[in-house]
C-alpha cells in the first residue's frame, strides 16, 4: 500500500536536508524531490517567486509572469514539512513500522500550473519526463496539503473536492475556503478570514476610529476578507472613505491611483487587507511618495514579516497595529532549518541559490564587471542576519507542522497501529478525509489540534504592534488577543498604553468623519454622505439627550425642564400662593385685618344701635353688610395655599356669593335714601312700597340669583386644581382651571351689574341734604367697586401663575375695604368723635339749613 501525499505551497522554495533525493536538473520551474516512503507525503512548492514585467516592458508583453529569486519564506515552509516527517519516521508511537516519503513540485506562484501539478500528481504522471527512472514511478495520489495562498488552494480544491481528496493548508485564510458545499475535502490549520475580519473590525471600532480607508489584495484573499470586514464595520457603526483593490501584477498607473486615493482622502487610517508579495510591490511605491501620515492595520498576511520589515526603509509601516497568529515554539526546527549544507551532496541547482542569497556570494562568477564575493559552502550560518534566521514565520512554521501530524494520526487509526500497523488495510480518500475530520489531538507542545465542520482551527490571534527601538530595530510587540471562543463582550483584549502608534507618536491617532456630538445635542446625517458624517444639532427646549452621538432629542417629562446644556430633564418646582411667603403672608393679614376692623365696626354699631345716627341709616341692612363684608375679607383666605377640589370650588363661589349678598346690601341702603328723601315729600307715601319686608325680599332676591349661577357652573362644569406647565419652563404651576369660563364671566358679570345699578341710584341721591350723606359715600364706594372690578380684568388676564392669583385677592380686599371705608368708618368717627352731632335734630338736617 502506497499512499502520496501532495504539499502545494505558493511563492516559496524550498530545502531538503535528507538523503535518497533525486532532482531534475532542467527547468527550475519543473524542479523535483523525491524522498522514497512506505507512504508518499507530496508537496508542491514555488520554489521561486512570480514577477511582472517592468514598465518598458509591460506594453510589449502584457500578462507575462517570470520566475525571479528564491523566497525564504516558502523554503521555510517546506523544511518545516520535512521537519516533520524526520520526527514521525522515528517516533515508535506514531505510524510504527512505516516510513513516510514525500515528493515535490515547483509551481512558482502559478494558478494554472498548481491545478496542472495536482492533477497531474492525482493521475500519477509526472508533469515533464525526467531522465532518471527512479524519480518518474508513478503512484496514486490520496491526500494534497497546501497552498499557502487562498486563490490556488481554492482552485485545487475545486478540483479535486469531486474526488473526496483531503487538502490541507497552512495559511489559506480566505473564508470562502469554509464553504463545504463548493470545498468539500479542503481543511486548514490557520483560521479563517471569517475571524480576521470581524477581529479588525472590531480592533478598528475599539480604538475608535469610525472613518477609514482600505486597500486589499485584489485576488480571494484580500476580496473576500474585506467584505466580511466591510459588513461587520458598518454594523459596529464604522465607515470606509474609499476601498482599492490592488494586484502584484498590475501595472505601475494603478499603483499611482491608489496613492492618490489615499492621499486625497482626510481618513488616516488605512487597513491593508494585503498579502505579503502584494505588498512587497506597494511599499516601495509608498517610500517614494512618503506616505507617512497614516496608521496602518494590518492582517496575519505581513503583520509579522520580518522581509516586509526589512523593504520598510522609510518607516511607512512604523506604529502598524494588526493581527498574528499567536507565538509558537517547535523544539529542534530552529536547528534543523538552520542545517542546510547536506543540501550540497545533491549538486543541487537549488542549493546554490539558497547559499548565494543567503550570504550575497556567488559560486561562480557572471560574465558581468561586477566582482562578487566567492562562496565557499562552508560559511556560518548563524552570523546572518535577515528573513532567513530570525523566525519571525515560527507560527506557520507550526501550522505545517500540525498538518503533517493530523495526517499521520488519521493514518495511524486507519491503519490500526499499535506496536505495529496492519499496511494491508486499502486505503482511499473518502476514508482518509473522515478521519482527518474528526481527528483530535495534542502536540508535543502541548496544543491540541482538531477541526471544526467547516474544516476550521480554532481562531485565537496575537494582535501585534510594530515598535521601533532606539538602535532602529523593529520589534513586533504583542499587545493583546483576540479569542474568538470567548464570550462577546471578552474576545478583545488590548492594552492600548503599551502600543506606540505611527511617527513614534504615544497618543492614540483621531481618524473620524465628524467629531462626536456632545450630551445635549442630537446627530443629524450630512446629505448625501455616509452615516458617520453628521452635524450636531442643539435639542430644543424641553428635551434632553444625556448620552455622546445622541441620535435623537427625548421630550423631557411635562413635571420636567431641560436644565442650560439640554443634559438632563430637571424636575419643575411646584408653585402656588402660599401662606409661607411674603406675598401670601402680607395678603393673609391684610384679609384678617379688613375682618378684625369689620368687627371692631359692628361692634361700635351694636353698643350705638339706639343713637339716631345708627336708626336713620337702616340698622338691619347695615349689620348684614357688615356680616357680607366679613365674609368677603375671609373669602379671600381660600385663595392662598396649594388648591384642591374643595378650595376650587369654595373660592370662586363663596366669592361671587357674598359679593353679591354685600352689594345687595348697599343697593338696598341706598334705594332706602332715595325711598326716605321721597317721602318727605308732599303726596308721596312711597316707603310703603320699599319697607323692611320688601328690602329683606330684595337683598334676598338678588343674592339668590348669584346662588342659582352658582349652582349651575358646579353642577356643569365645576372649578378644579390643574398643573400649568406652560407659562414657566422651570416651574409647575399649581391653580385652579375655571372649568367653565362662562360660569365664572357669569359670577363676575351678575356682580358688576349690581354694582353699576347701586352706582346709579347713589348717583341720583348724591344732591340730597348734608345730613343724609350716606347717598354721597355710596356712590364714592361704587366709584372705587367698579374702578377696582374693572383694572382687575386686564391685570386679571395678563398676571402670569400665582399672580393672578394675588391680583385677584388683591381686588376682593381693595373693593371690600372701599365699601367698609367709605359707608361705616364716617358713621364710626361721628359716635365715637363726634357724639353731639348723633342727634335726631341733626338728623332731621336743621343745623344744615344754617
């Protein structure tokens, strides 16, 4: 039982450090290795890189590829895939018994000529005949592992997913590679870009920078990883001013493009979904235009290249924040990558270049005039310093390594082995990738390997800031993790003060569209721009926004004001006429005053009831307008304080009622004037008609219609308290709503009339004798009624809150003192000063004739 294994790598070489290897000495592009096995691991590598044609050239030979020089990095690769196979070879626990070969191939970056080698190797035919038979022995092909880039290994896997051949790569990260419906057998020991890309996103997002340039590899890799990126910025509320996509084969105008583009753009972030030879072309161009200006992100593609470093004479790169795959150490790799001159016993052609790049030496020299140092084979290789040795690549290096292991632990429980293994167990692919699938277990460092459904790792990165030392040596920093099993909220860990940022700068770089809107403004999108272009707009009055990028103003609750900066809804201080204040206090006294005088007047009144002063003036009337008046002084007391339901009601009523009982009082003293004056004359006997009775039925009369008024407003639509959050932003003001207006016009109205008719019949008794001058003080009483009744309507209208409140009080007691005054004080100063003029003589108006 035979079984080859194929190891497809791109842009890379390789090194061999084992014996029984035989190469074709032809074509470098058709170089092979072979490695006799009981089960053959194949693999093929770019021995050597892909290069476009110059500038002069690319009009004359458009789309032409070259093979240039050796790649360190995929020579790497491939040592540590043999690496591998060393260790299995000899370990007595794995695959005891069986030895495993490996056979490779050149495909110098090549789409088309890795699908070629794959299917080629598939069928077992060789891609050209080589001269020696023994490496031209077919054998059938079960298991592919490679490519380093995504778009050959999608292609491979493409072909061959049909044929249930397991694939497996070491750095193809493209998420479309997760599709298993399209890649059926392809798996991968790196993560996918599925990870990456919302991993920057999220980095992106964390550092706050919401408005972003990219540049990306215009092939799986970079198109694909930017998408997911793309998607997963604009849900976390991320922006990208421009996206270019570039190719390494592109030619030089392109490259001028993108320049501009960034340059002409006021993001200064640029995330560089980029592969490495992608960038290798771009940085150059970058160095010459000084594109040093800008914080660059970047992905496990070139975060952690030490040859990107190295191009990096101008320091473009310096401060570059990014994603690796997490640090690792393989034991005993560093030395045998280290180990190459067995290499040498080949002759091989592949060797020579190896040495002469490694040490800038030549073999033998070129017909050119240039003199160039002479290799010897025998120079150190530890005293180089470059790409070669500083493994930098260690964790793919691992990835190789762990892919090597998963085959050769799905073969050991294929092939049931236990001291020895049953090689007479058929072997085919479907058995093979099952078992792959579903393998699980640790490497000697401890990590544990296996896949997910999709063919997945899991996916854990070192985010990697570059640093920059005090002797100019570049320093890849890691400064925190992304692991994507956590939970959410724990996946991204950074340490944002240790990361030194572009120019050598310690501050964290600002890259926005519009600053943020400040708490007490609300964000407003610019026309026809992006979402994270926007104006801050000032909330209105009564509303609020508390929090940074308010999208909207929130109205603030009616008990609630917005304080000066719109921040917070502040509650409204609840405002009435209270007893406590000043206004209250000097209302409230002036109310018990009027009430205390008016007793103080009725009480001279009752000791003087039996002087002809108190007689003539009609005793019964002018002691129930002494009683009105003191209700009429205490009524205004139900206006202070907070209202309720009973003081709504009672202030309004209880007002209008003894209004009116009190000026139905006056009118009927004052038609008793006019009725006596009549009545002393010849032939008129017209006190008959308005005698004690009738002025009872009348005082009654009228007060009864102001009670009937009354009766209906409470019973339509009654007074009740009300909050007034309108006429003050700050305060509430608690009143009493009229419920109906036209009930309290009404009250008002009914009061007015009888004023206006008592201030004309006063007004025609106003000529009667001296000693009759009660008619005069009515009517200059009346005056001061209605003076007062009518200023309050305006003053009434126009009084903001509890001012209104004040004004009305204010006309009940200057109204009520007007009547008090100007009718009983003249009457107390005649008893109590003047007591020989409260005399019937006087009375009868003789000492007036004089």
């Amino acid at each position: 039982m035979r079984l080859k294994l194929f190891y497809l790598l791109l842009a890379s070489s390789f090194s061999l450090a084992e014996e029984q290897t035989c190469t074709h000495r032809g074509d470098l592009e058709d170089a092979q290795l072979i490695k006799k096995g009981d089960i053959m691991l194949g693999g093929v590598f770019s021995f050597h890189s892909s290069w476009r044609n110059s500038q002069d050239d690319y009009a004359q030979k458009p789309r032409q590829l070259q093979c240039t020089s050796l790649n360190f990095r995929d020579f790497q690769f491939a040592q540590a895939m043999l690496f591998a196979i060393g260790e299995i070879n000899n370990s007595s626990d794995l695959l005891p018994g069986v030895t495993l070969g490996y056979k490779m191939y050149d495909a110098c970056g090549f789409i088309a000529r890795s699908v070629k080698v794959a299917l080629t190797l598939l069928n077992g035919n060789d891609v050209e005949a080589l001269p020696a038979e023994a490496c031209t022995r077919p054998a059938q092909v079960q298991v592919i592992m490679g490519e380093t880039s995504s778009s050959p290994s999608a292609a491979i896997a493409t072909a061959v997913g049909p044929f249930h051949i397991p694939m497996i790569s070491h750095f193809s990260t493209c998420a479309c590679l997760s599709d298993k419906t399209k890649y059926p057998s392809f798996l991968r020991t790196i993560p996918s870009d599925y990870y990456q890309s919302r991993a920057l996103a999220h980095l992106v997002k964390h550092f706050g920078w919401t408005w972003i340039g990219a540049v990306r590899s215009n092939d799986d890799y970079g198109n694909n990883g930017m998408a997911t990126f793309t998607e997963t910025a604009e849900q976390l509320g991320i922006c990208l001013e421009y996206s270019v996509s570039f190719f390494r084969t592109d030619p030089p105008d392109k490259i001028h493009k993108i320049i501009e583009v960034i340059k002409s753009s006021n993001s200064k972030v640029v995330v560089a979904f980029l592969s490495h030879m992608d960038l290798d072309v771009l940085l150059n161009e970058f160095s010459v235009n000084n594109l040093t200006d800008y914080q660059w992100v970047g992905t496990e593609g070139w975060m952690f290249d030490s040859q990107i470093a190295a191009m990096d004479k101008n320091r473009i790169l310096d401060g570059a924040v990014g994603l690796s795959i997490p640090k690792a150490h393989v034991g005993g790799l560093r030395e045998f990558m280290f180990n190459v001159k067995p290499l040498n016993s080949t002759n091989s052609e592949l060797f020579t270049q190896l040495w002469e790049a490694l040490f800038s030496c030549k073999f033998k020299q070129s017909n050119s005039a240039e003199i160039q140092k002479k290799c010897t084979g025998e120079e150190d290789i530890t005293t180089v310093e470059n790409s070669f040795t500083d493994m930098s690549l260690m964790p793919i290096f691992y990835n190789v390594y762990k892919g090597v292991y998963a085959v050769a632990h799905a073969l050991h429980e294929i092939l049931k082995c236990n001291k020895t293994c049953d090689t007479n167990v058929q072997l085919d692919p479907l058995t093979i990738l099952q078992h792959i699938q579903r393998i699980r277990f640790k490497t000697k460092e401890g990590d544990e390997v296996y896949f997910n459904e999709n063919g997945d790792p899991p996916a854990k990165y070192e985010i990697i800031n570059w640093q920059r030392s005090e002797d100019g040596m570049l320093n890849f920093a890691a400064v925190g993790l992304y692991d994507a099993s956590l939970p959410a909220d724990k996946q991204l860990n950074v340490k944002i003060g240790s990361i030194v940022w572009a120019k050598n700068s310690l501050q964290l770089p600002v890259s926005v569209c519009s600053e943020k809107c400040p708490p007490g403004t609300q964000k407003v999108l610019q026309k026809g721009r992006p979402v994270c272009c926007f104006d801050c707009i000032r909330c209105a009055e009564g509303e609020i926004s508390n929090s940074t990028d308010s999208v909207t103003c929130v109205k603030c609750p009616l008990e609630s004001w917005s304080n000066e900066n719109r921040t917070a809804c502040i509650k409204k201080k609840a405002e009435f006429l209270s007893y406590k204040e000043m206004m209250g206090s000097l209302l409230t006294a002036a109310s018990l005053f009027g009430t205390c005088v008016t007793v103080a007047v009725a009480v001279i009144f009752i000791k003087y009831r039996k002087t002809p002063l108190v007689r003539a003036n009609n005793s019964e009337l002018s002691f129930l307008l002494l009683f009105s008046l003191k209700l009429c002084f205490l009524c205004s007391l139900t206006f202070i304080g907070q209202p309720s339901d009973w003081s709504c009601m009672l202030r309004h009523t209880a007002f209008g009622i003894t209004f009116v009982l009190c000026i139905s009082c006056v009118l009927g003293k004052t038609i008793v004037v006019l009725m006596a004056f009549k009545a002393t004359l010849p032939g008129r006997n017209v006190m008959k008609w308005f005698g004690p009775t009738q002025q009872r039925v009348s005082v009654l009369g009228f007060t009864l219609i102001q009670v009937i008024i009354c009766i209906l407003w409470l019973s339509i639509s009654p007074p009740f308290p009300s909050k007034n959050f309108k006429e003050f932003k700050d305060k509430i003001i608690l009143e009493c709503s009229l419920g109906s207006a036209v009930g309290f016009w009404a009250v008002l109205g009914y009061i007015g009339l009888l004023a206006m008719l008592c201030f004309i019949c006063a007004f025609l008794a106003r000529k009667l004798p001296d000693n009759f001058n009660e008619a005069k003080m009515i009517t200059f009483s009346m005056l001061i009624f209605c003076a007062v009744w009518i200023t309050f309507i305006p003053a009434y209208v126009s009084s903001p809150g509890k001012f209104s409140v004040a004004v009305e009080i204010f006309a009940i007691l200057a109204s009520s003192f007007g009547l008090l005054f100007c009718i009983f004080i003249p009457k107390c100063y005649i008893m109590l000063m003047k007591p020989e003029k409260n005399t019937k003589k006087n009375m009868m108006g003789k000492g007036a004739l004089k």
